[in-house]
C-alpha cells in the first residue's frame, strides 16, 4: 500500500483501498459483507423517548425491584465466599483499576509486583514451579492445558479423557479448543462421584494425549484416587490434568505431589464471588514446560543500580503476529481480577485460607446431616468427603422441590430426576436453617 498523503495516519484505509478489497472479494459494499436480519437491524433511530436522569432513575429501580430475591445454595464452579471490603477498596485505586496492562514496567511495578505475588500463592498452593495470570476463566484453562499437552508430550496421542460428570459448559469449550489440532474428548467412566480407577485404566491407551481430573469433583466429593490417576497417566506417558480452586488447594492433596502436571481451574472463587460470568482461569505447571505456557508470565529481574524490578517475562499474547508457530492465541488481561484474588488470599493469611477451606467441609456435612433427617430426602448421595456442595435425593421429582423451593426464597441446582444438588460457604451459611425448614416444607 502507498503511503499516504491525506487523511488520518490512524484510518486503516480510505475510500479507494475499500473499493479495492471490495471488488478482490466481489462484493458491492461492506453491508454485504454481514448477513443482519431485518428484525435486529439498526434503522438509524432508537424509538427511545427522552427522559430526564431523575425519571431513569427511578424507572431503573422499578424494573430492579421486579428481581426475585433468592438465597443461592447453589455451585458447580461458580462459588461465593464473603469478599472483605479491603479487597475492594484496594482494588478500585486508580492505578489499579486505570491500568489497562502492564507493558511498561517503569510505570506499573506495584501491579506487577501484585501479579507476582499471585502468581507465587498459586506455586506454593499447587507444589508446581510456574503459574500464570491471564487466563478467561476455568473452562478456557482446561482447553489451553488440552492443546498444550500436544507440545510437551513426544506422543501420536489424540485423546483426550475426562470424567462422564464433566459439567456441559465446560466440555463444550474443551471441545472447541480440541477442534483446531484435531484432538478427540472422549469421557471416562466416575462411580459415587470420583474417578472410576478401573474403568478410567480401561479406557486408557497410548493414543491418550490427556487425562483429566477434579479435586473436589463437580458433585462436590472429593476425589480419593488421585495417586491411581496420576499412576495410570503416566504409564502411558499422558498429561495428567487436575482441576481445583484456591480453597481448596489450601486443604486438599497438593498437586504436585499426585503427579499433576497441570492445575487449572477458577481463581476468582477468591476476590470476587459468584460472578457467573466473570472469571480468573488457574494455570500452574511444571518448570520444564515453562516455554509452552500460554497467557503471560510476571517474573523478577533488577534495574540498572541493582534494585529488586518486576517485568512481564513472557507474554504469549504478543503471539498472534507468529500465526501457527504461536503457543497459544489467547489474548486477554485478567489482571485486575488476579490482583483481587490476591488481596483476599493475603488478607486472609496462610491459617485463615485453611480455616475457610475446613468450614468448606463442615458445612457440607452439617447441612447434608440435617437434610438427612427430613422425611423424603436423602443427603449425601454419595459415600464420600464433601467440599462445599453435595448432592441430595428426593422422594418428590427434584423440579417440583426446586421450584418450591424457589418460592420460599431459594434456589438449588436439579441435576437429575429425583436429584438436586446444594451448595453452602461462608457466604449463605446464616440462612442454613431457613433453608433446612424450606426443604422439609417442600419435600
């Protein structure tokens, strides 16, 4: 292209190379170039009759007003633990919440520093030596492992296995990550809510790229035969892949010493609260694989008199100018949402996180205990350890409990017929018996 001699140097091009594409292509304008159905297609007027900010104001508050005011005992990866308003008031300085990313060191060694350090909670959690600080969310940390275990693993291996408990949302996006490099997600068999070991063996051949699992499962049990996992992974030189969240790494079997060659999963269940939607994906792995992870990496290094500087080290988001010799593609700042991860994991200090991953299991059980007493339910489903949330049998179709319950004020998750599922945390534990009345009500 000719440098230009008029118009803006930040347009990226002007009415004659538009005409150039356009014919390139055979179409007639851009508007050919999108398909936008008639009924969704902006007609150049919003219909919007003008009000003032008292008048929308008060309409917004009425439309709010309408929302149902439900206590959620609910989970499955999305968990809401109490937030300490320091996690917020340091959160929102400016320097913080203004800093797009962290290109320039010079500028942003506080930021950096904090990302460091959250980086550093994750190692010491995990056993593994690196963790990153730029991953969407659980489920695009799972696909990234899966893709990655295409690059350190001198195997032909396609498959992919999970547990048959996967939830959906998350295989989904395993399944998209999978679609590029051509990779197979195959599920393995789980029994009272962990790993099926023999049926897991069964399932395994040296075509397995990857095999992953969950501590606490997606049921809340928590998982017993990690060792056998890890074992049956590496005999036939496969990833093995393990899911949890910071809580739960505070109490639970570290990573790195079941032979875990990847942790991932959500961060944000610290910092943030149920989101539903706003995430921090976990990646931690072993040194050795440190050229192959994806997102960016804070490190240590020193200025030019010999004082303490923090640098992002690598940054494969700058990658996508390498096409398919990149390692990864994902390009994402979850900063702001590590940084708060880590203020609430240092706010809490090494004996309170454990302290909140115990009342993670005693709650589970107390709350399964009295749902166990209620005539027409049975609570635990499964003979195991729980971690938050468990599952529960009802005599009644577990729809018809849900929906009354969501009329006491309530909700719950149905993962079956007869079967729901119930989440408790720090966050709705003062409403244990509200909610155990409402069961026996409905039940």
């Amino acid at each position: 292209m000719t440098r230009r001699t008029r118009g803006s140097p930040y347009a990226p091009q002007d009415a004659a190379d538009t005409e150039a594409m356009l014919a390139a292509v055979g179409a007639d304008s851009e508007e050919d170039l999108f398909d936008i159905p008639e009924s969704v297609r902006f007609d150049g007027a919003f219909d919007i009759d003008a009000r003032s900010e008292r008048a929308v104001r008060r309409q917004v508050e009425r439309t709010l007003g309408r929302n149902d005011d439900l206590t959620e005992f609910m989970g499955r990866g999305h968990y809401d633990h109490y937030v300490p308003a320091l996690v917020d008031d340091l959160s929102s300085r400016q320097e913080f919440l203004t800093s797009y990313t962290q290109y320039q060191p010079e500028v942003a060694q506080g930021f950096l520093q904090a990302l460091f350090e959250y980086q550093s909670m994750l190692v010491e959690l995990t056993g593994l030596g690196v963790a990153n600080c730029s991953m969407y969310d659980a489920a695009s940390a799972l696909g990234e492992a899966a893709t990655l275990s295409q690059r350190v693993r001198s195997v032909s291996g396609d498959r992919i296995l999970v547990p048959d408990q996967l939830r959906d949302g998350k295989r989904e996006v395993l399944e998209q990550y999978a679609a590029g490099p051509d990779l197979r997600v195959e599920s393995y068999p789980t029994a009272a809510g962990t790993v099926d070991v023999d049926g897991l063996a069964a399932a395994l051949d040296d075509d397995a790229a990857m095999v992953y699992a969950e501590n606490p499962t997606v049921c809340g049990a928590v998982e017993e035969s990690l060792d056998a996992v890890g074992e049956l992974a590496d005999d036939h030189d496969a990833l093995f892949v393990l899911g949890s969240d910071p809580v739960a790494l505070a109490l639970l079997e570290r990573p790195a010493d079941v032979g875990a060659d990847v942790v991932v999963g959500e961060a944000s269940a610290l910092g943030v609260g149920s989101a539903y939607g706003m995430g921090m994906g976990i990646f931690a792995t072993r040194e050795e694989y440190l050229r192959q992870v994806p997102g960016r990496l804070v490190g240590v290094s020193g200025d030019a008199t010999g004082r303490r500087a923090f640098t992002l080290t690598l940054q494969t988001r700058e990658q996508h100018i390498r096409k398919e010799r990149a390692t990864s593609n994902i390009c994402t700042n979850q900063a702001w949402v590590a940084l708060r991860t880590a203020i609430h994991v240092a706010t809490l200090g090494p004996d309170g996180l454990v302290d909140l991953a115990e009342d993670c299991v005693r709650l589970a059980a107390d709350l399964a205990d009295r749902l166990d007493d209620v005539s027409g339910v049975i609570a635990p489903v499964h003979d195991r350890y729980h971690f938050r949330e468990f599952q529960a049998k009802t005599d009644q179709p577990a729809a018809a409990v849900a929906s009354d319950l969501e009329a006491e004020g309530f909700a719950v998750h149905v993962v079956g017929d007869h079967r729901i599922q119930v989440c408790v945390t720090d966050a709705n534990e003062p409403e244990m018996d509200r909610f155990v009345d409402a069961v026996a009500e409905v039940a």
